[in-house]
C-alpha cells in the first residue's frame, strides 16, 4: 500500500483504494471506496463526499471512518457512484 502524509487535498476526486493516507486533509473532495484495500489515520474532512461500494460491510467502513475527524457538511454514502441511494451516518467525531 502507498502511503501518503501530510497533504492537503481540494476541489479533487480521490480514489482510496490502494493508499493509507495519513495526517491528510481533504476539503471538498469527492472520495471513492471501492476496496477495502485502503486506510487513513489522523485525517481531517470538510465539506468533502465518501462514496463507498454498497457491496462493502457497513461496520468495516464505519470503523475506519471513525479514526478521522468531520466537518458537519462531510456526508458518506453507499451507493454506486453514480447516484446516492443510501446516505450513512458518520461515527460523532466533528469537528468545529
């Protein structure tokens, strides 16, 4: 897996899968999990989307989300990619 520290991503679109982000920032990005191939520590996001395969276990996902912090417009969803269909509730870490 590639890791990746310290960055500050905007305005992009991200695949994770294949990556361990850490210490990342990603402020209104649209973010694609499609594996669970992928892991993040200590990243912070604001305004940004996680679209996740809906063929993913929910607790997995949930867990690994829970390790970072949120703005309260950051929103996930299980869909596919296209057109969200299922929004999930982030775990209550937000930030302020």
């Amino acid at each position: 897996m590639k890791v990746i520290e310290n960055e500050h991503f905007n305005n992009e679109t991200i695949g994770f899968d294949g990556f361990h982000f850490i210490g990342c920032t990603f402020t209104n990005c649209v973010l694609l999990i499609e594996t669970l191939e992928f892991n993040f520590t200590n990243c912070s996001f604001y305004d940004s989307v996680l679209h996740v395969n809906p063929e993913l276990p929910i607790f997995e996902i949930s867990h690994r989300l829970s390790q970072s912090a949120y703005d309260r417009s950051t929103t996930c969803v299980h869909d596919d990619y296209k057109y969200p269909q299922t929004t999930l509730q982030l775990p209550n870490t937000i930030l302020n």
